[in-house]
C-alpha cells in the first residue's frame, strides 16, 4: 500500500501521523486542532491516537502557541503549530520574525529552532477577511526562515515530513483550495530535496514558474496553450526560501521566456525577485522581460469579487502571449 | 495557596513607605491603587533589622549570608564597570542593574541547576549566580555578536530585547518540563513596563492553562524608560494573577532574603506539579533605563534618594555587622576582590576581538540555504578583492 490516492489535506493528516509515530518530540499544537481535527481536519484523528500530550488544543492566541513551540523546542521538542488561517498569523508575526528566525544565529549555532508553522493560505474557497491571504513574501524576506508551499498530495506528505526533520524553523504555506484535491503519495518513495523546484509540466517556447494553489492554474493555462500550438514549460517551485533559481534558470535558458504566476501582490512580491534575479543571471538568454502575474496592490477583496483578483486561466495565458510577442 | 490567603496573611507592616500612587490626582483615576500601602514579603528592613513573616521564613548560616552579600557586591561593581566601559566608548549601550541586585540575586540563588533561566537584558546579577563569565554578558553590547553564551551549558537564555517576548519561551520550556517528567522548574524575568505586552498576558494564559511550572519574576523598578507603573496598570501588578488563576505575591525587591525566600516557595510550588506563580519584585532601577537614557527630564532627585535609603547592599551590610556574621576582614577581601574584578572585565572588554567578516554569515540556517551560500561566496570574492589590491 505504498501508493494511494489521496486529497491534499489527507496527505498532510497521513505525514503528520507518521511524523508523530516516527519521533516522540513531535508535538502537534494550534486551535482547535484536538478533538475537531482542524477546521480543515488536517489533523483530524491525530488527538485520538496520540493524546492531548502531543496533540496540543492551544489557547486562542497565536503569539503563545508560536512563542511556546520556540521554549519547547529549546527544551528538545520539535512542534508542528497550525495557524487557522493565513491572516490570522500576524499576532504571531513578532515572535516568528524577532524570536524564531533568529535564535539559531543568535545562540551561535549552539540552539535548533525546529519549528514548522503550518498556514492554510490562499483565496478562492470565497471566505471572509483575513481567510485568503498570501503572505508568503513577508516570511520569504526573514533571513532564518525557510518557507515552501506543495501544490498536489506528494508533495504535501513529503515536504511536511522534511520540514519536520528540518533543524530550521519552516513555514509550511497549504494550498487550502487545493485542500481537496486528490493526487497519487507513494510512501515509500525517496523525495527530492525540499528546497527544489520540479519540473510539472516539460515545454519549449516558455517558462510558467509558480508554487502551491497557482501551479494547478498554469497547467490548465500550459494545456490550454498547447492547443494553441505554444508549448509551455511549468516549473513547480516548492520553495520560496531558498528558491531554485539554478531550475528556473535552466528552464529559461532552454525557453528563453519566463512567467512567473502567484495570488500575492505583484509588488514586492516573490516574482519581483524571480525577475531580478532570473534577468541578472540569464540576460542574454531572454527573448522578453520577465512577466508577473499576480494579486493587486489592495486589500484581498471580498468573495464574489476574488475571482477578478486572482490570477486565472486567462491572465496567465494573456501574460504568455504578451511574452511570446516580444 | 490562593492569591485571597496569601493577602490575608500579609503583615500590616508599613515596611518600605513607598506609595504606588504619586499625586492626588493619580490616585483619584486609579481607584484600585487608592489609599492602598504595598503590601510586600519583608525579611530584612531597610535598617537591615531581621524581622518574620508567617509564609516566607528563611535560616542562612553566617557564610549563605556573606555569600549573598558577596554576589550583590561584586554584580553592582561589574555593572559600574560596564557603565564606565560604556563613557569610555568601549560599549555601545548598557543597561544597568543598579539597586536592582537584592531582587536578581535573591531569586536567582533560589535556583537549582537544572532550573532554566529566562532574563530580559538587565540579569546581570542573575547570569552572575548561574556562572556566566560577566564578560560574555558585554558582547552583545560591545557589538560582536547577538549572545555570547551558550544557553544550555548554564541553562540560562540568551538576553531577550523585544519586550517580554521570553516569558513565551519560559512558559514553553516549562510545557517540555512538565511532559518529560522532570521536578525543574523555570524563571521568566520581565518589567513592569512588560506587564503590558500582549506575550506576558499570553504567557499567563498558557502557563495556566497547562498548568506550567514556571515562575513569572517581574521587577518593578517603577518605570519603563520615562513611563511609570502608573501608565501600565491600574491595580497593583502582583494581583494581575489572580485572573488567570494562579497565585501572585509582592515582595520587598531591595531585600535579598525576602526575594530569596519568595522564589524558592514559588520554585518549590512550581516543582510540585501546582503550577505558575507571579512574583513581583517592588524596587527601584537607580540609573537610568540605558545609557541613552536622561532620566533627569522624567523623574525627580528626591525620588531616587527615597531609594537609596532602601539600598539592598546597605542593609545586608548592616545587618551582617548588627549580627556579627562578617567582620572587617570579610569586607576588605571583597573590596579587593571588587577590584580584581573590574579589572578583569575591562581587560577582557578591550581585548574582546571583533568577529570575523564572515560570521554574517554563520548559523544563518541550520541546515544551510541556498541564498545564503551564494552570498557568502560574493562576500569572500568582493573582501579578497581589497586583499589583492593591497598586495599591488
């Protein structure tokens, strides 16, 4: 039974399940993650199997449960925390950023801070405020942190098992309108490294690069491009801290185009670095400046508009017309 | 214990003759403060006379005495050195403890060794008993580096800057305690001025809730920078406790036993599986905040020399003299061995060396990154760039 087919969020339940049998340090705490299993029952079960000692109903207050997860793992635990929803995370943005990200330096190496703070993040599941974020970028731009996002049920079994083992703190962004998605997880298999991009789709005339819930979105876009006759590229990134600029790179020097497609604001945002970056290291490569597709510069607006605002089909295959015409 | 019987028990002694509210007018906005003497655990009073209390009884030898005595002494000597070191531009900033060593070394003596220690950045005399060499505590503030010690070899953290950040980490560390079976026990210090942040209230919270054994140390030196207790608080800080379901007791910060004997009961409760306690340590801080501090524009002279009458030194010298527990001798060999000590840290101030270039990037990541590595390596190329034009 190594393979199964399982939606993304039963992927996430079965790696922490066996991160919990695997290692006794391993504590799960968060909000409602005990009994309910999660408003999204990721951790549906695990209290059940494992106690209310490792499987910790924290107090509401997001603050304590990251600043608590950083004193146990001084004390040789390592806590998996959920933070219900994305916006929900910045009462606890203070000890991720002053605390957590820099204690390892601090302590000149002598303290690990391995700490994985899970953020169901994204919109398109048409919630309210503050349940459909992407700050990502915010996290991304802490030296100290390491921050990934899976976008199918591999991936999120894999990459939490790794950010778990990992001596540094991770945030680990879930794609929640992804929540639902089934995908192939062999449990058996040997997972790359968690830091690197894969290549999700294979193309030749252009590079998509994008992570989490927009990698489904530039496949439909690479398909839909396909029977236009363009063959696109797509490269699942993974990791937004490090990113795999050598994949990226080795993308578009084959492609020589780039796009880079995420939910969050364009502005100051992961692909504003992608494109420097990208442009500093293959600039006699390119046949065209490298593309954003992304969030506006305004507050994630409400439900019955959010489909305006996030990136679709048809952004993402504007973008790489745009792109090819240079 | 509950908060309701440890204030019935209190003495009615009007022992340090400090009101919490300063004005008429302050007093007629704060009606829980009104007309309200602090209520504080006092063992020794200012004119170091031994007196009793019903909860907190203590019996030290001569030599525990002499050695508490020894401990304040030479923490207010390292830390005049570390201001001067500061005048002299040695140190970028400093944060002094000075008339806050009863309340640091009280508490931290109540200690075992396998108790962990959470300090904000002014535990100078705390670090001192747990065996941190004093010049380590300089380098964060020389600016070689962010700590200077390892954590675990004297099971005390790294000085805390963002405001009661640590008592979040304390309350974990103790959670991990309490789940690996052991009878250790955990300290928090913060500030009065901390009582207001949001982590200290968190920090309460979960202690509570899991029943953590960890004990809060609040020193409320009185103001927070320019701010006094009054623009944290309307009731006094130690009931602050009660709300959250655990016991809170004041105590005469300026007197060591006192503080002593407060911890080691709130140590002992906390080792007993019955969960956290708030300590509020009532003192004063002398100096000023840090040395980019002006308390002159804040605070009043007359204020300060209240104080100083309450002295925490004064009156450990005074009743070791009264009770014959030191003789002329003792105090000679400590003046000397003050000295010593001063001189120790400032050698070991100036001769402390700069880091090298490139622990910028050091322990960045445990298991390295990507972004890291190649700054790093355009780092070395951009310095040996420099290196290769001196040579020509």
């Amino acid at each position: 039974m190594a393979v199964q087919k399982l939606p993304l969020a039963k992927a996430l339940n079965e790696s922490l399940r066996k991160a919990l049998e695997t290692d006794p340090k391993v504590l799960i705490m968060g909000e409602d993650v005990g009994k309910l299993g999660g408003v999204f029952r990721v951790t549906d079960g695990l209290q059940k199997d494992f106690g209310e000692d490792r499987v910790i109903d924290s107090p509401l207050a997001e603050s304590g449960i990251v600043g608590t997860a950083i004193g146990l793992a001084l004390r040789g635990y390592r806590p998996v925390v959920e933070i219900q929803f994305d916006g929900f995370v910045f009462p606890a943005y203070d000890q991720i950023v002053t605390q957590l990200a820099k204690m390892h330096a601090r302590a000149l190496g002598k303290v690990k801070m391995p700490v994985v703070i899970r953020i169901p993040y994204g919109g398109g599941i048409g919630a309210v405020e503050h349940h459909s974020e992407s700050p990502e970028a915010l996290f991304a731009h802490v030296p100290g942190l390491k921050v990934v996002s899976p976008s199918n049920s591999s991936d999120a079994y894999w990459m939490l098992q790794q950010a778990i083992q990992s001596d540094d703190p991770v945030i680990f962004f879930e794609p929640k309108r992804r929540y639902w998605d089934k995908g192939e997880v062999d449990t058996e298999a040997i997972p790359g490294a968690l830091h690197q991009a894969r290549v999700a789709r294979e193309g030749s005339d252009l590079t998509l690069a994008a992570y989490g819930p927009m990698v489904k979105v530039c496949l439909e876009a690479a398909a839909a491009a396909q029977e236009e006759g363009k063959s696109v590229e797509v490269l699942d990134l993974r990791s937004m801290s490090p990113i795999d600029f050598d994949a990226i790179q080795r993308s578009v020097e084959k492609t020589r185009h780039l796009v880079v497609v995420h939910e969050a604001p364009v502005f100051y945002g992961a692909g504003a670095e992608i494109a420097a970056r990208i442009t500093e290291r293959c600039f006699y490569h390119l046949e065209a400046p490298v593309l954003r597709v992304g969030g506006y510069h305004a507050p994630y607006p409400p439900a019955r508009l959010e489909e305006e605002y996030l990136p679709g089909l048809d952004r993402v295959l504007d973008a790489v017309d745009r792109s090819l015409a240079y | 214990m509950t908060v309701e019987s440890t204030a019935a028990r209190k003495t009615t002694r009007r022992s340090s003759g400090a009101k919490r509210t300063t004005s008429a007018a302050s007093a007629k906005k704060a009606p829980a403060a009104q007309g309200a003497e602090p209520e504080l655990v006092q063992l020794l009073t200012p004119e170091g006379e031994r007196v009793q209390h019903p909860d907190y009884d203590i019996d030290l030898s001569a030599e525990e005495l002499r050695g508490l005595y020894r401990d304040m002494v030479l923490t207010r000597r390292f830390d005049a050195e570390a201001t001067s070191l500061q005048r002299q531009g040695e140190l970028g900033l400093w944060a002094s403890l000075l008339g806050q060593e009863a309340a640091q070394i009280g508490s931290g003596r109540a200690l075992r060794d396998d108790d962990y220690v959470f300090p904000t950045y002014r535990e100078h005399g705390v670090a001192w008993v747990r065996g941190v060499d004093p010049t380590n505590l300089l380098g964060m503030f020389r600016g070689v580096n962010h700590g200077g010690w390892d954590p675990n070899s004297n099971n005390f953290h790294l000085y805390t800057i963002v405001i009661g950040s640590q008592t979040l980490h304390a309350t974990g560390y103790a959670m991990g305690i309490a789940k690996d079976g052991a009878d250790s026990a955990v300290i928090a210090y913060f500030g009065d001025g901390a009582s207001s942040q949001g982590d200290v209230n968190e920090a309460f919270t979960f202690s509570a809730v899991y029943n953590a054994p960890v004990v809060f140390f609040c020193q409320n030196n009185q103001w927070a920078i320019s701010e006094p207790t009054e623009k944290q608080t309307r009731v006094p800080l130690y009931q602050r406790a009660r709300g959250f379901g655990f016991p809170g007791v004041r105590v005469d910060g300026n007197d060591v036993l006192a503080c002593l004997a407060v911890t080691r009961s709130a140590l002992e409760r906390a080792r007993r599986g019955e969960g956290p306690t708030l300590v509020e340590a009532f003192t004063y801080r002398m100096g000023a905040h840090t040395t980019s501090d002006d308390p002159t524009k804040y605070r009043r002279d007359e204020e300060r020399e209240a104080w100083e009458a309450k002295d925490p030194i004064l009156r450990l010298k005074a009743y070791l003299e009264r009770e014959g527990h030191a003789d002329e001798a003792f105090f000679e060999a400590l003046e000397a061995e003050s000295e010593a000590l001063g001189k120790r840290v400032r050698e070991g101030v100036r001769n402390m060396p700069d880091p090298d270039d490139m622990a910028i990037f050091e322990n960045v990541y445990a298991d390295g990154h990507s972004l890291v590595d190649e700054e790093r390596a355009q780092f070395a190329a951009y310095q040996a760039s420099f290196a290769d034009g001196e040579v020509k």
